[in-house]
C-alpha cells in the first residue's frame, strides 16, 4: 500500500500539534518518523490508522487495504496468553481463523514455545514481540508502529531492530521513533519533525544497502549528518 498525507493540521483544544504536515509513503517502503517527545508523532499515526480524526487535511491510500498497529505501550491483555492476544486480533479484525497462520506469526517473532505464557511472564522484548506478532496477523498492507522498541535495553534493541527488517520482509511500514541511529538503521527515508507543532522539516533518503553495518564510515557519516541536522530543525 502507498499513501500520500496531505497537509494534516490538527489541534486539541487550544493546542496545536499537526501544523500542515504532509509527506508520502511510497508501497513497499520502510519509512522513519523522527522528532522530539510531544511533537505529534503517535498523534500522525492514530490519524493514518483512522482512529483519530485530522482537523483539515487528508490522506490519500493507492488502494483499499489493513493496517496493522504496534503501540508505543504494548496494549495486551494481561488475562489472555500469547496465543490468546495474536488470535484475539485476529477475530477482532474479522478475518477468518486460521490457527496454523497464527502459529506461524508467533514463530515468525521468535516466540515458539510461549504460546501458552501470559503478558507478565515475559520480558519486555517477549512482549513488544507479542505486539508485532498480533499486528502482523491482521495481515496488514501498512504497518504502523510508535516507538516499539524504545522501553527496551540498547543491545536486545539492536537485536530487535535486525530481526524486524527480516520479520516485515517487503511491506509498507511507517515507523516512529526518537533515535537518529535506529532511523538509520532501518529506513529507506526518514521523515524529521519540527517541534510541536510538528512540520516536516527535512526528508532524508538513506542510500545504503540492507542489512547496514553500524559501524562503517558510510553509516557514521550519515549519523554525523542527521544529528546535525535534527539540531538545526528538529530541537529548538
Ligand atoms: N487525546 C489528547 N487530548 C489532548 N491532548 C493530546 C491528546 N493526545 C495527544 N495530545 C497532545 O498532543 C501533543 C502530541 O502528542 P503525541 O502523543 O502525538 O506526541 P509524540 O510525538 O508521540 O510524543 P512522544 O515521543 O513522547 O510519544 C502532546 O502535547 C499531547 O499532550
Ligand atoms: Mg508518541
């Protein structure tokens, strides 16, 4: 799926948070949103996922199609297991059930083995897995994810990082966060927020091959680039 987003304003009560912002998501693109905390950014993916609405402005899709969600707070539900959460998704979404194709997913995320376990017996990693997991099984052609990995230790973070670019394959993905290096990692094209109330200032493409070597000269160079550049237009 493909989008275009078109000059989205959006406030809440006297406070503005979207100020006309407007970029486009190309179909099969990794897409990175970065910006300082309260900028907008869960704001502008609520909106893409329909379930707030913009004041003015619009987004256009290429085609009709699901979108699959992974929350800045993993958002499962404590009394059900892994298994439960993804399948509850599942149904909620109105897709016929398919256990083997949920078995599937939870493998896919590396969770075989804990179908059975509930939210409080797993890591923090386990559960932002979960939370993949269960938007990966709507069978999403957009997949909108907010911080996922961002509660989670600097090293299984890089590991998780290297596992999603392998788990999502080639579908549309948009995918916020606040750390310039995870950008970097995983983007094709990094979108830079202004402060609230967020504009885009800067869109940056990210021309190196996949899976990308952090510790290269190219990747350092393009980090060097980007930090001085967020300094200029993404903090005031
Ligand atoms: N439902 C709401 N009612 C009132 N204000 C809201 C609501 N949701 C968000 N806001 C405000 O909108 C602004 C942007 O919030 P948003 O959650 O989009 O920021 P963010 O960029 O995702 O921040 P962070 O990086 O900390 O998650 C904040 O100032 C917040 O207080
Ligand atoms: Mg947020």
């Amino acid at each position: 799926m493909a989008l275009i987003v078109e000059g989205l304003k959006k406030s809440y009560g006297s406070l503005k948070v979207l100020d006309g912002v407007t970029f486009s998501v190309d179909e099969g693109e990794f897409l990175c949103i970065i910006g300082e905390s309260g900028c907008g950014k869960t704001t502008i993916l609520k909106i893409m996922a329909g379930i707030e609405k913009a004041d003015s402005g619009r987004i256009v899709f290429d085609s009709e199609g699901r979108i699959g969600f992974v929350f800045q707070d993993d958002r499962l539900l404590p009394w059900k297991t892994v298994y439960e959460n993804v399948m509850f998704a599942v149904k909620a979404t109105g897709l016929e059930v398919n256990t083997q194709a949920v078995r599937e997913i939870i493998d896919l995320v590396g969770l075989s083995g804990f179908e059975d376990y509930y939210p409080k017996q797993l890591s923090g990693g386990m559960r932002q897995r979960v939370g993949i997991a269960r938007a990966l099984a709507v069978q999403p052609d957009l997949l909108l994810m907010d911080e996922p990995f961002a509660s989670l230790d600097a090293r299984t973070r890089e590991r998780m990082q290297e596992e999603l670019l392998r788990i999502v394959g080639g579908k549309t993905v948009v995918f916020v966060t606040h750390s310039i290096d995870e950008a970097l990692f995983l983007a094709d094209r990094i979108v830079i927020f202004s402060p609230r109330p967020a504009r885009v200032v800067r869109t940056v493409e990210v021309g190196l091959p996949k899976p990308r070597d952090r510790a290269s000269q190219e990747f350092a160079e393009l980090r060097g680039e980007l930090y001085r550049s967020f300094d200029l237009y993404g903090r005031k």
